[in-house]
C-alpha cells in the first residue's frame, strides 16, 4: 500500500478487483503467493495471482501493486501475461495455508487456521505474513464451536521450514538478507546442480539482480538450465545495459529466440544498447534514467528520486528534456544533481537550475575517456546524447569499474595491507 501500513486479512482480498492507473479492470485476485523463512519469521509475500478476463492466471509481484484500498487492488498497469506456475519454494496462501491445522507454541494446543493477515513494512515495499487467525477446537468441515483469536506468526508452529526435502528453500531462507552481490558469491562457489536448485526457486527480480552481480561464465551456465520463458522474464527484470552484455554472449540462435519472447518494450531497449561497441558509452550505458520534462518542478524531481529501485547512482541526478520523455528523448537540456534539488523550493522549475556546462558523452565515446569524465569532474552518472541532441541514457560509475577492473574480480578477496595496520591497532567492536 502505497501511503499506508494498515493490515489487511487476504479473506477480503479473494475476488478483489484489479485496476491499472487509468482505472481500467485487468482481473481479480485469486490467490497470494508467499515464501517461508526459518526460525518461525513472518513469511515474505512475493505476490498476487490475478485472473484476466480471458481466465488466464498470472503473476503480479508485490513490487508491482501500489495501493491495497477497500475492494481494489492498483497495479502500475505494467503487466507480464504469461500463465502463472507456482515454483517448489512458493506457497499459496488461500490454496495451502487456510484451513490448515497448526499449534500454540505457548499451550500445545492445535488450532485451524481460518485467515492471515499482511503488512507492508515501513518505509519499504516488502510485504508480511504477520497475523494469523485461528479457532480452538477439532478442525472438520462443519466446524461452528471455539475460541477464535489472532495471534503473532512467532506464536504458531506448523508452517516452518522442514529441515529435509525442501530443496532449495531453507538455504534461500538462510540468506534472504545477504545483497546480491554477496548472494552471488554465495551462488558462484556451489556445485552447478546446486547453484541450478538455488537460481530456480529464486523469484525473478531476485535472481536478475544476482545474475548482474555473477561472472560471465555463471551467468550463461544459470540462463542456460531455466525454461525460455522464465529465462526471459529474468532478462526483463535485469537492467537493459546488463540483460545487453549477456546476451551478446549467446549464441546468435539463442539470443534471437530470447529476444522475441521478451516484451517488445523490453526487447527494443535491449536490441539499441546491443548495436554499440560493449566499452563505449553506449554499450555501457542504462536506458532509463531520471527524464523530467522543463516544467517539472524540484518537488516532482525529488518524488521521482526517491523510487526504491533505483540505484544510488542513477538517484545522484535528473535529466531534463524536450518530449518525448523516454529514451531516445527530444533535446537534452541538463542534468540537475540531487544537492541542488535539496537546496532549492519545491516549487522551482527544474529548468531554472540545470548544470548544462559540461558536454554529455556521445556514445561512440571510449571507455578510457568515460573514465577519464567520470574522474575529471568526480561524477557517479552522466548522460549519453546523440548527434542530433536526444538523451539516449546514462552511465553510472558503478558500469565503468565493473569493465575496467579485471575479469576476475568478483573473486578476488580484497584485504588491508598487513603494513599499514596491524592486529593490535586494528579497532576492535562493531563501531
């Protein structure tokens, strides 16, 4: 929920209509799909199962939903229409949790489970299973007599993680927390059955952000053992400049095949960034940068700025540009950076305060030079515009290390040179 934390019992969501932003009805709820974790912690809910109106069920992530309201379910109207199939770390709550027979922890005592409630965390868009509602008493079909009470997930046992015959799950439970580059590490050092088991039960925009973080050689080796569509579906969840570099990897054969099962939106962006050199702005480039248009105000730049899913680098600053708003833009005005965003009123048009001093990168330019710009004028992202003025994208810095720095480097272990600190000056603690 976009703008509150208010708990909501998934009872009330079966059926719910679902609307994208224009308030057009794409479906209704049918079921949520949840991931156990272990030690008895609230469950992590991935997302909705949504029926069409063509009967089609599909998977809608919880990333994608941005208000749970009474009776109505809003999406970002950005929908992946292929059949919904449930994988071996996921559960279905209304399919498999209802119903079900559990216990108290505190008294031994076995309950059935007739609701659960969710929550979205504070400040973020991950969803829990925190609540569960239960009734004392014998389950069975005609159950009318009983207590019934709500109680902490903690305060329930019958749902935790197996410790045998569950896959891949505990040990993806066992480091949901990890980042994903430290996931990958984790990944890139399993046997290739095991790291296969692992890529598999992982949801989409986990694994695509894994994979941006693994060798090339694990990359392929994981695309390579997952269905094409799944693979594709991840592809779509990578950022476009990654998706790009992987793919160029392929066989011709694959790639193709690959490219067309992705959306088309999807697949052109990725088809642009392939056509230049890989170690050049424009092979190094991500094609969806911050673009506001010249009345955009600092206040809509800020609210653009805060978006969960972009990364620091492409949150440092905003481009302003003529229309059309996505890449390739109209005429590329300036970049605003984010201090000066927070130094001016929100009322402030973003036209007024643009740092249109420095030359943008053409794309043909060479990585040395990138890193050169990027040096000079201690940028974290700049923007890349054709001949004719058009935005194309922009680099992060965090693109120009990852291709000037070793092949191996995700396997080098990097540590302080033991002559400049020794055990004993070391600081001890956690500060």
């Amino acid at each position: 929920m976009a703008a509150t934390t208010s708990r909501v019992f998934v009872s009330h969501l079966a059926g719910t209509a679902v609307f994208d932003p224009n308030g057009d009805q794409v479906g209704r709820v049918r079921d949520l799909v949840a991931m156990l974790r272990v030690n008895r912690r609230p469950p992590r809910l991935l997302g909705l199962v949504v029926e069409l109106s063509t009967r089609r069920r599909i998977f809608l992530p919880m990333t994608r939903v941005t208000g749970i309201e009474t009776g109505q379910v809003i999406t970002t109207g950005v929908l992946n229409v292929r059949r919904f199939e449930q994988r071996p770390t996921e559960r279905l709550v209304l399919g498999e949790m209802l119903d079900r027979r559990v216990r108290l922890i505190e008294t031994d005592e076995e309950v059935t489970v007739l609701d659960v409630a969710v929550q979205q965390l504070p400040a973020r868009r991950d969803w829990e299973i925190d609540r569960v509602f239960v009734r004392k008493g014998k389950g069975g079909t005609f159950r009318r007599k009983g207590e019934t009470l709500t109680v902490e997930w903690s305060a329930v046992d019958g749902f935790s993680l197996e410790e045998h015959g569950q896959g891949a799950e505990s040990l993806l439970a066992t480091f949901e927390q990890l980042r994903a580059a430290d996931l990958a590490n984790v990944l890139h050092h399993l046997s290739p059955k095991r790291r296969a088991e692992v890529a598999a039960a992982l949801d989409d925009d986990r694994l695509a952000d894994v994979l941006e973080e693994l060798p090339e050689d694990d990359q392929i080796e994981i695309l390579g053992k997952l269905k094409e569509e799944r693979a594709a579906d991840v592809l779509e969840a990578m950022d476009p400049d990654d998706a790009a570099d992987l793919l160029a990897e392929l066989p011709e054969d694959d790639k193709e095949r690959l490219l067309t099962l992705m959306q088309p939106d999807d697949a052109a962006d990725v088809r642009r960034l392939m056509a230049y050199e890989e170690r050049t702005a424009g092979g190094l480039m991500t094609t969806e940068p911050i673009v506001l248009r010249p009345d955009a105000t600092v206040a809509d730049a800020l609210a653009r700025v805060r978006q969960q899913d972009l990364s620091p680098a492409l949150a440092a600053q905003v481009y302003v540009c003529r229309p059309p708003d996505e890449t390739p833009t109209g005429k590329y005005l300036g970049t605003v950076h984010f201090q000066r965003l927070l130094r001016d009123p929100p009322y402030t048009l973003v036209s007024s305060i643009l740092d249109d001093d420095l030359q943008p990168l053409a794309p043909e330019t060479a990585l040395p030079e990138v890193a050169g710009f990027f040096a000079t004028y201690d940028m974290v992202a700049a923007p890349v515009v054709d001949e004719g003025g058009s935005l194309l994208g922009a680099v992060t810095v965090d693109d120009v290390l990852d291709h000037m720095l070793p092949d191996d480097w995700r396997e080098t272990e990097f540590h302080l040179d033991e002559t400049e600190e020794t055990e004993e000056e070391a600081p001890h603690g956690g500060g």
